[in-house]
C-alpha cells in the first residue's frame, strides 16, 4: 500500500515552526503531558523487553522512556525532520499511520500517540487505527492519543485571550465543528469527544477500551501562572495539579475538562 500524503500544513508546522520534542519538556503543561502520559501507559504495558512500535512518535520524546525502561521500539512518523531527530533514540522510518509497512501481528504494543490529531476525516482516522490493530499480536495493547474537543477554551482562558473577537470566534467554530482549519496558530487539527474517542477504537474492533484525561481538570492553571507570573510554576503547584490529575480518574464527567486524551484497548485474543 503506498503511503498516504501528509497535509501541506502539517509538514511544515512541524518541519519549521515548532519543534515538537521541545514542547512536552519545557512547558510545565507539556512536562505534565509527558509524565501523566507515561503514567498511564505504565500501568497497561505488557512487560519489557516487548516490541512497541510508536506510530506518529515524533522526536522520539516517548520512544526515549520507553528504550530505558528495556523496550525495543520501532518509530515511524511522516515527518522527515522528526525521523532524523528519534534516530538516535531507536530504528526510526518514515511512513504514515494509515499505511504501516509492519507485519500483521508483529508488535506487542502499538502506539499512536500524535496521528489521531491530524486527521479530520473520520474514515483517515478508522484507517490509523485498523492499521495499528492489524500490526499488533492478538490480546496486544493499542494506546491512542487524542486532543479534547475543550482543550482550546481552557487554553485561551488562561492565555488571556479569548476575549477577542477573533479568539473568540476561532474557537467557537472549534467547539461547533471539531475542526482547526490550521490557518493561524497551531497547525490543521481533530479535536475529540472522550466518548467519541472511545467509540471510535471499538469500531475497527479493540475491545477493553478505557480513555483517561492525561493532565487532569487542572491543568490549565498551570498555563495561566507559566503566562503571567513566569517561566517557573512552583513545585507545589505543579504536584497539586498532577494530583488533581490523578483524583479526577474515576470521575468521567471531568474527562472534558482535560487538555488531552488517551484511549487503550486490546486486540481480541
């Protein structure tokens, strides 16, 4: 199957305007991603040494815990400057989550942390997770990423501009469409419901689904100190809210209140 092409927005984004490992290590609400993140995915992970194969893996930000806590990981991403930059983590390649060129049932855990963001067609975003069923071994672990449909009114609340009437109006039409056209800001984007996200791994048939908000209902306090106070929130802010994190698990209703979601289900065995 030949690769899909990847948005012209996209590539560029991540290509020359940001660089995507910077942001889960120097934010606090990205340093809270990435532990939260890793947290999660701890609990579910078959143990090491098995074969995780890291979908849209970037950088390589995730495939670096996952090397030192004994994995093999194999990273795959439509970014070349992504590629260039894991290669030193582990085997890196380029390729698009809709069309892996892994074996059926060759992995033990399949990742697909970043792609699901990038996808507004449902039917691309049914292809990604087919894909990653098909690679991973029967009773296998899936983890899916996504960005919460609400994450942006939090965000903008606390970088004090929602207000604005083109704020304001840019993220209306998010909440109404789930779409970020990718015009201003951040780059072409899904934006999902947690119950939509779960929906849509029992769809192409991963059974055991559970979706977590990562950074918890708290986390945009955190944005909004990193904004108007300084570089550093304080260490008792930042467990707190880590804290917050953890408290809200049980409660579904708080799902929405997250900046980003992980789903896990299983391959039936």
């Amino acid at each position: 199957m030949s690769n899909p092409e990847l948005a012209a927005e996209i590539e560029h984004f991540y290509s020359h305007v940001i660089d995507e490992g910077d942001r889960l290590r120097v934010s606090a609400d990205g340093r809270l991603e990435l532990l939260r993140t890793r947290e999660l995915l701890r609990r579910f992970l078959p143990p090491a040494p098995a074969r995780v194969l890291d979908v849209g893996g970037g950088t390589g930000v995730h495939a670096r815990w996952l090397v030192e806590d004994g994995y093999h990981v194999d990273l795959v991403d439509p970014v070349a400057r992504h590629v260039e930059q894991a290669a030193s983590v582990c085997p890196s390649s380029l390729g698009d989550a809709r069309a892996l060129e892994a074996a059926d049932a060759s992995y033990d855990v399949v990742q697909v942390l970043g792609p699901l963001y990038h996808l507004p067609d449902r039917a691309d975003r049914r292809q990604a997770l087919s894909e990653a069923l098909r690679v991973v071994r029967p009773g296998g672990l899936v983890a899916a990423g996504a960005i919460n449909r609400y994450s942006s009114l939090f965000e903008h609340t606390a970088l004090a501009h929602l207000h604005a009437d083109r704020m304001r109006t840019a993220i209306s039409t998010i909440l109404r469409t789930a779409v970020h056209d990718g015009k201003r800001g951040f780059t072409l984007a899904y934006f999902h419901r947690a119950e939509e996200l779960a929906d849509e791994l029992r769809d192409v048939g991963l059974v055991d689904v559970a979706v977590f908000g990562i950074e918890g209902p708290a986390w945009s306090i955190l944005k909004a100190v990193e904004q108007h106070a300084g570089p550093d929130p304080s260490e008792d802010l930042f467990e707190s809210v880590l804290t917050a994190a953890r408290l809200a698990e049980p409660y579904p209703e708080l799902l929405a209140s997250s900046s980003h979601l992980l789903a896990v289900g299983k391959a039936p065995a």
